[in-house]
C-alpha cells in the first residue's frame, strides 16, 4: 500500500514552459540546491577523515609506538576524534544534506532563510574542527559520545535547535504540500530529541573556558550519559537515516513506499520505545537493578518497530529487484538496510542479561557498533550521495565502474571488520570467566588476553583501509564528476498555489469493513482505527506534530528518570567515602584528559570471575563524588575499581614511562610527558570549588587552600617514589597528581575510621571489611 503523498507526488511541481499556462494564484519557487552541494561535500571530506583517523586509531592500538611519544597522538585522545567524526561529523553532514534536499521537495518550497542554512553550515564545520582540535589537547568531559566540554556544547545547542531546528520547522510553516511525508515525520523526532538529550546531558558547572563538572554524579550520571549515548545512536544515527532510507530509496527505485500503514506504525513505535532503552548499557554495574531491566525490556521491544522499517525499506522494491543488479546505487541501499536489521536484531540480544554478561566490555560491543555504523549509516549515506552527485552537478556520475568498485570494497571492509573483532569479543569474554577446576582464575593476567587477540586488532587494521579505500574512490568520483559540471547551473522554477489558511477536508468519515457482521462494536471500531484516517489529520498540521512527537519523547524520558533521582533509596549511600582531596582531583582529571576511560573500567561486576580477578564488587554509594562517572564501555587494560593500594607509587611512575618494564606485552602507549610536564597547582582550586557547588563537603579554608593541600600531598607521594627507588624532586609534575588519584580508586570502602577532613589523603585499604550497618549496598 503506497503512501498517499509519497516523494514522486510531493515533487511532480512540473516547471512549466509557457508563463501562460500557470495560474496567477500559483506561487513561483525554485530549490536551494547550493546548501545541499555544500554538505555534500562536507559529508565526502569528512568520510575521508573519519575513516582515515579510524585507521590510525586501530594502528595505535596494536603499535602504540606509533605515536612517536606525543601526547597528542595517543589512542586515548584520539578514539573520540575518529568516533566524533564519524558520528557527527560525517554521518551529521550526510543527514543535512538529506534534509535540504528531501525536504523543500516534500514541501514545495524552498528553505525559509537561505541565511540560516549557510550559518548552519559553517557553524557546524566550526563545531567539527573544534572537536578536532580539543581531543588531541587533552580537552574533554570524558563522556562517550559526549566529549565536547562546555562552550562547544552551548554552540552545538544554538546550531541545532534554533538555526537548523527554526529553519526546518519554518519550512515546514510555510510548505505548499498540505500533507508532511513520513521523511519528515523523522526528521521532527530527530530534531526535537537530538535537543532534548544534549542539553539535559550536558548540563555543568564550569570550571573554567575548558572544563565543567556536571551536574549528575556516580549512578545518576552514567543513568544519565547512557540515557543520551543510546539515544544518540537512536536519533542520530537511526531516525534521520531512516527518513532518508523513506525519501531516497523509492525515488532510486521508482517504486512507492511498500506501506503506509506499517511506517506509522514503525514510526511511534520507535519514537515512545527507544527512549526507554538507555540502561541496558549498565547490565551487573552498581545501576538500581530495575533500572536496567526496564532498558533490557524495552530494548526487546524494540525488535518489532525495527524490523517493520527494515521490511517496509525492502519490500519497496518489490518489482523492482531486477534493477538492483545493475544499479550500484541500489546495492547500496540494500546492504545498508540488511545491516539496519541485524543491527536492529542484535541490539536488544545484547541487552539480555545473560548474553550481556558475556559481550559487555569486550570487542563485541564493537563490532556491533561498526556493522551497524559501516553498514547502515555508511552505506545508506553513500547510495544517497551517489544518487545525488549528478542531480546536483547536473552531469552525468564520471565512472559508474568506480561506484562498483567502492561498493564491493566497502563491503568487503565491513566482513573482514566485524567477523574477527566477532571473535575477539567472544575470545575475550570467554577467557576473563574461564574458571580451572579447583576454582581458580583459567587466565589471571589480563595481558594474556588482549595478547591472544593482537593478530585479529591487525586484521582490523586492514579492513579499515580497505573501507576507507572506498570513501577515496568516492572522493574521486565527485571531484571529477564536479569537473564535468556545466558553466551556471540551470535552476529550475516551479509553480505551486499556496495552502490556504482554512482546510475544509471533505473526505467522507470511513467505515468499518466489519459493517453488517457479527461483532461487538468496540471491534467496528478498534477496525476503524486501524485505518489510521486520524494519521492524516496529524500529517497537515506540523506544529501540533511536532508536539506531539516531544511530549512522546519527555514523558517516556520522565517515568525513566525521576524514580532514580527522587528515591533515595537507589543510590545508598556510604559513611566512609569522602570527596577527593584537590591533588587527587586534578589526578582525576588528568586521567579523564588522557582518554584513559577509552581503555579502563572503574566498574566491577558481581560475578564471581570478576571479583577473583579485581576485588570486591562496586557498590554505589562509591560513586557520590565522581564527576564524571568512569564506569567504562571496553576494556582493553585491566579495571582500575579497586586499584588503590595494589602497587607501590614508583611502580605506576614506571609504568607511564614505560609499560612493557612492569607489564610485558602491554599494549599501552608511553605517558612519559606527564613525568616531565608541569602540575599548575593554583589552576587546581576553581576544580575544588565546583565541586563543591555540587556538593562535596570541603570547607572554604580548603577551597581557597587547595593548591597547600595539593603541594603537601604531592610531597609526600614524591618521597614515597624516592623511597621505593624513583627518581627526586619530582613533587610538581603531573604524574604524581595522576598517582595520587589512582592510589585512591575504590579504598574508601574499606576504612574502617571516617576521615576528619575532606583533604585527608590516607589511600591504604584496611584489611578488614566494612560492617554491614556501615554500607547499604543494592546488589544486582
């Protein structure tokens, strides 16, 4: 069942050759094809970058050598240039060159400010290049796929939300098409909860023009952070894409869209569930338990909305498949679609709790986030720009053959990607649980692992330069097709009358098909409904739309959250964990500079491997102080929940020189400028001080005093590296404050005295537990 008013019908605007035929109430409008020319090309720059930084990211990560000792070319900085690029970057280009183009042609109109379309361009490209620039410099919240600190968080929000938001819902006002196509339905999910999650996300006290602190800490801020990390995936990198798949696949098909009814229902389905989904990410962490099984729930859910877009994409083609094997650009499409269901298959199999005990932290993970971002973002976005290169250059593509060529190595890029990260996920999984039979620990260096899984991180080495091989021939191909663009580009004026103000729908009320049988009238109506006549009353009125689609969006957001943040109860709390002192807090934010969160966990589960491996499990009262959380998503290094204590101080000094002297095999890079690089202890007091904007408990004397405080403590440790056999006077370099907070990490719970001060610095564990009373834990 095609839609009523699909891509075909919404751009049959003929432009008509003789001035006589239009009628003089007919409005006069031509396309604004230059903002969708420009980011395209973007999205083609960025596709090179992202890929190229991806590539380097996983060389980094077999030969950490590779970054020549500079700070700035480490894999813990760089992983969220090359995950930023792709996501926002790359994949963020693509989306608004589909919604440019898409949309003033289901609209009939042209974009309402041609101002704000270019200001929405280079403001973004602003934003990218910014990102770039910060990560290598150390400068980050430390928060998957929220990174970017604080001033570039205000201009993502102004960008998105008020010039490309206002620009988009003002088409939409002033559209000649009474009816808004399902593209633009996702669209409006997209806009609307894209902003919702990043400002509540990043909400933060600042520190500084380049640090803040937010305003969750521990549970509530991983709560949060997956909350907008799995959102992000679900209205980035999904919504958007499948308004594209809905636009740009029936017009390379010349076939209508395969059911309208299906995509209404894929549609709220996606919108209501998807935000519920978030704390699967938390499966056995220190997360309330009901928590991450509500995400485990809906997640499952999620299967049936999924795949309805999944089959509606593809029985589009229904007549059609005989075009496929000659038309690359339809290649492109149905792989990406595949993708979209197995990814869309796989994720809620990975919030089953059984099967996440085995995948989290381990290269699954990752190998599910690249089928899907390789896949499903990466080939949908280049069958659309394929598609487009020659309308928008108005010439034909300049080698078909290449096209094949990009196709058939990117998909090459993906198997040989996923199928040996597969292996090495499971690898992992399996030898960190393996148990000998007198109930030891299989594989008890953590290094055996990742050792036994080095030959297949090569492999992915290179898949990755052959997916980016493509994103080259793309390149190419655009650059000589642009060549052979004629002199001015012909810009065609189309006709179309104006909506009136009043809309008088003279469709006769329908009726049930069940009229005259047997059956209760609940079913006639129930029936009735089905039809989904109320749909299209939806569909002419975009700002009762769109309202409708946030409300959707807040609501399911707010039964999630508020149990967490108004039940105590959730996030117990523990007498003898105590806030950092202000050398271990500028400690934890070198650590969280570093990217180290890209490789450690500070989360042990409560299973039995685990805690003969790292130590008691964590609880979450531990957390109260940690902004951010730094809970982890992948362990390439062992967990650091209970590291305090566990080596002596010169150890971690020579382990930021040099690895492989204490941990042979070790895949982590050198930190040797942090034993060089100077600690500026009175930049430490504004850290001190937001923190206790958001509640720790330090005194003012302590506040205005950090930088004594920190020079005593760093003392101290400094002597305790001389005294162990380090080197001298080296009390006001960076690595003694990042020592200082790894000696702490998870000691608190085992005091057994309640500290006097905030500024405490005593970091050995006591050998006895702590009494039950003292500790109200929530065990998953």
């Amino acid at each position: 069942m095609a839609t009523a008013s699909g891509p075909h019908d919404a751009a049959k605007s003929s432009q008509s050759t003789n001035a006589s035929s239009r009628s003089l109430s007919d409005d006069q409008f031509s396309y604004d094809d230059a903002i969708v020319r420009m980011f395209v090309g973007a999205t083609i720059l960025w596709a090179v970058v992202a890929t190229l930084a991806g590539v380097i990211v996983a060389a980094l990560l077999v030969m950490p050598s590779l970054s020549g000792g500079l700070e700035w070319l480490s894999f813990g900085r760089l992983r969220p240039v090359h995950t930023n690029a792709a996501i926002f970057a790359f994949a963020g280009n693509a989306i608004f060159a589909a919604v440019y183009y898409s949309t003033q042609r289901l609209c009939k109109a042209r974009m309402w400010s041609d101002s704000l379309s270019r200001i929405h361009f280079w403001g973004w490209q602003l934003i990218i290049v910014s990102a770039a620039v910060s990560f290598p410099l150390g400068i980050t919240q430390g928060r998957e796929y929220a990174e970017l600190e604080w001033p570039i968080d205000i201009a993502i929000a102004v960008i998105w939300l008020f010039v490309f938001g206002g620009n988009f819902l003002m088409t939409l006002v002033n559209r000649r098409e009474r009816h808004m196509y399902v593209a633009i339905w996702f669209y409006i999910a997209t806009i609307v909860t894209v902003a919702v999650l990043h400002v509540f996300n990043n909400l933060v006290v600042p520190a500084g023009w380049f640090k803040g602190y937010s305003v969750y800490a521990g549970v509530q801020d991983a709560f949060m952070q997956w909350w907008y990390g799995h959102n992000a995936v679900a209205f980035f990198l999904t919504t958007p894409f499948l308004g594209l798949m809905y636009y740009f696949l029936p017009k390379a098909a010349g076939r209508p869209v395969f059911s309208y009814r299906l995509s209404i229902i894929h549609f709220w389905s996606l919108v209501f569930i998807y935000i519920w989904a978030g704390p699967h990410h938390l499966h056995y962490t220190a997360l309330p338990e009901w928590a991450s099984t509500l995400g485990m729930l809906f997640s499952l859910m999620l299967w049936m909305p999924s795949w309805g877009g999944m089959i509606n994409g593809l029985l589009t083609l229904r007549g059609a498949w005989h075009k496929v094997a000659a038309d690359p650009v339809l290649k492109f499409f149905v792989v990406g679609i595949t993708f979209y269901g197995m990814s869309t298959f796989e994720g809620p199999l990975l919030s089953i709790k059984a099967v996440n005990a085995l995948s989290h932290y381990t290269d699954w993970t990752i190998a599910h986030v690249h089928s899907g971002a390789l896949g499903w973002n990466g080939f949908m976005s280049f069958g659309m720009l394929y598609w487009l290169l020659p309308r928008l250059f108005q010439t034909k593509i300049w080698s078909e053959k290449l096209v094949s060529w990009h196709f058939w190595t990117g998909t090459m890029g993906i198997l040989f990607y996923i199928v040996p990260i597969y292996a090495a996920g499971l690898m992992q999984g399996l030898m960190w649980r393996a148990m000998d039979d007198t109930g030891h620990l299989a594989y008890p260096d953590f290094i055996e692992t990742t050792q036994s899984i080095v030959p297949l991180w090569w492999i992915r080495v290179a898949a990755g330069v052959l997916y980016m091989s493509g994103t080259l021939m793309l390149m190419v191909n655009a650059i000589m097709t642009w060549t052979k663009r004629p002199p001015v580009y012909e810009v065609p004026v189309y006709s179309a009358p104006p909506l009136a103000s009043e809309y008088h729908d003279d469709a006769k009320p329908g009726t049930s098909s069940l009229e005259g049988a047997p059956v209760l009238e609940v079913g006639k109506k129930v029936d009735l409904f089905a039809r989904m006549g109320w749909h299209r009353k939806w569909e002419r009125l975009p700002i009762k739309f769109t309202v409708l689609v946030t409300a959707a969006v807040i609501i399911a957001t707010l039964f999630e959250l508020i149990p967490t943040f108004l039940i105590r109860s959730n996030v117990p709390t523990i007498a003898t964990v105590q806030p950092y002192t202000p050398l271990e807090l500028a400690g934890r934010h070198i650590y969280v500079s570093e990217g180290c969160y890209n490789c450690h966990s500070q989360m042990i589960r409560p299973m039995v491997a685990e805690t003969k491996r790292y130590g008691e499990y964590s609880k979450p009262g531990e957390f109260i102080y940690d902004r951010p959380f730094q809970w982890g998503s992948r362990r390439i290094g062992p967990d650091l929940a209970r590291e305090g204590g566990k080596q002596s101080s010169f150890w971690h000094w020579t382990h930021f020189e040099n690895p492989e002297l204490v941990s042979p095999g070790s895949v982590m890079p050198a930190f040797d400028h942090l034993l060089t690089s100077e600690l500026n202890f009175e930049a430490i007091e504004p850290h001190v001080r937001a923190a206790a904007m958001l509640g720790a408990p330090y005194t003012e004397e302590e506040i205005t005093g950090s930088a004594d405080l920190a020079r005593a403590q760093a003392l101290k440790i400094a002597g305790d590296v001389v005294a162990q056999g380090g080197p001298a006077n080296k009390q006001d370099v960076q690595a003694i404050a990042l020592i200082a907070y790894l000696q702490r990490i998870g000691t608190d719970l085992f005091r057994t005295d309640e500290p006097e001060e905030a500024g405490a610095t005593e970091t050995e564990p006591a050998e006895t537990e702590p009494a039950e009373a003292e500790v109200a834990v929530m065990v998953p």
